[in-house]
C-alpha cells in the first residue's frame, strides 16, 4: 500500500539505512526487498502520524511511552529471532531465512495484550542478585542485549542503534 | 463499522481486520483477492476514536492477543497471522 506524504526515495533512502545498520550489528534484513519496502513504508508511515518509528504489524497507541517496547527495532525483535527465524514483521530474519533455506513462518505476538500492558513507561531497572559493590552500574539495552559499564548509557546503542531511552539498569 | 467489501465467491461472512503497514496483513488480504472469495476488511489502524475502540475490542473477543491480521469466519473460525493453509482449508479451496 502506498501512503500519502511517503515517497519512494525516502523509503529507498531508510531501506539502505536500516539495511547496513543491521548488516553492521551482525543482523540480516528479508531479502525479499520489495515486502521489506513495504515495511519499511509503513514504518515511516508510523513515524509521520505517530512521532516515532512504531512497529508496522502492530497496532500503535500514538503515546510514545506506552509503545516504547514496539519502536522499530523492537524489544520483541531478537527473541523472535531465536525461536522463529525471523521478528514478528519478519523485516529482520536468521541467517538460515536471510540464505533462503526456510521460510519465515507466522509468529505469535510475543507483545502481552493490551489488558496486561502497563500503563506508563516501564521502569526501567532490574532486580539484582546479591548486593554488589561496582565502580560503575552496568546499563543492558533492551533490543540486543548489549551490556557497558558507565554512568549512564549511550546515546545510541553502537550495536543495534537503538536510542538511550531503551536501555535499562542491569546491574 | 467504516468495512470494505471485496466482491466474489460467498464462503460465508468473512471478515479481516487488518493493518494498513502490515506485511502480513497484505500477504492475507491478497490471498484472499487471489482465491476469489468476497470478505470484508477493515484497516483498523486508519480508525479514530470510539470506532477504533469497538474495532480493537471486536477483534479481542475473538482473538484475545489483540493482533493482527485476524481474519474471522462465520463469528466463529478465527485465523490468526498470515497462515495460508489454514485459509486454504477454512474458505475450501
Ligand atoms: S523489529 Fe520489531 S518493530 Fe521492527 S519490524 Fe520487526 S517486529 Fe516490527
């Protein structure tokens, strides 16, 4: 579907973006390039009527922090990536998909629904095990993983570009 | 509620609730076109206000998970996400 207000050469433009920022982080993107487009037109599509870059194959709120766990790429992204071969949009895939030796199949919605969804932001912090002395806390992003010890976390996360505010206090 | 219509073969009341940026939800709808079969689908993300509401509640009675596509059969068949056997099967052909 096409959209009003998106044009090819912005979708083009992101396509490459995202494509490389994933190729970067160890990440493979569909290579069906014209479902991916799809996608990645309904991912601007999103980000025009909502301010930020929801996910295209769930419903948005409009309140950023209410779909904070649903901004692309989202935190649903690289559960579904073990277990199925690919996230739930399937936009990213497993290498096994990437090379065309399975097909991506459909996928639960690993987001809880709405009922159980929190209201506000999550806090972000975790429990921690036993009382720990550190020079520095450790700070987890939430999309990949990716674990550093520093005051606080980066702007952007240097493996899967996810911004500051997906991070969480891991230690 | 705002539902399209797409002509064809009657296999019952079939309806999809779809997304308009889903990849999956295109996949389903195409599909459908290609078997021939007449449905109603509505794209619930282009909604606003109370009607969206009644939409997303409709589609939790059904498929509690809230997501989407959700095509639903009669009232009572419910497939949820892009499964092209099971619709292959459900609407027999
Ligand atoms: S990573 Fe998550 S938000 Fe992005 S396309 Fe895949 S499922 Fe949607």
């Amino acid at each position: 579907m096409s959209f009003t207000g998106v044009s090819e050469s912005d979708v083009d433009r992101l396509y490459r973006v995202l494509k490389q920022e994933a190729e970067d982080g160890g990440y493979r993107f569909n290579p069906d390039s014209d479902f991916t487009k799809n996608l990645i037109r309904g991912i601007l599509k999103n980000e025009q009527r909502y301010g930020y870059r929801a996910c295209p194959c769930r419903l948005a709120s409009g309140k950023s922090a209410e779909d904070l766990d649903i901004v692309c790429p989202c935190d649903y992204r690289d559960p579904d990536l073990s277990e199925y071969g690919a996230c739930y949009c399937a936009l990213y895939v497993s290498d096994a998909v990437a090379e065309g030796k399975q097909q991506p199949p459909p996928i639960p919605d690993r987001r809880p629904p709405r009922s159980e969804r929190r209201k506000e932001a999550v806090v972000h912090t975790v429990a921690t095990g036993p009382v720990m002395t550190l020079p520095l806390p450790v700070w987890r992003c939430r999309v990949c993983g990716y674990l550093c010890a520093r005051n606080q976390p980066p702007d952007t996360c240097p493996i899967c570009k996810v911004k500051k505010d997906r991070f969480e206090r891991f230690i | 509620m705002a539902t399209e219509h797409v002509d064809g073969t009657n296999r019952g009341n079939v309806v999809l609730y779809a997304l308009s940026t889903c990849g999956w939800c295109g996949k389903t709808k195409e599909l459908l076109r290609q078997m021939g079969v007449a449905f109603d689908f509505v794209y619930v993300d282009l909604l606003e206000g109370s009607e969206q509401d009644d939409a997303i509640t409709q589609v939790e009675k059904f498929n509690p998970q809230g997501s989407f596509p959700t095509l639903v059969i009669d009232d009572r068949k419910v497939i949820v996400g892009f499964r092209e056997q099971e619709i292959r099967e459900a609407l027999g052909s």
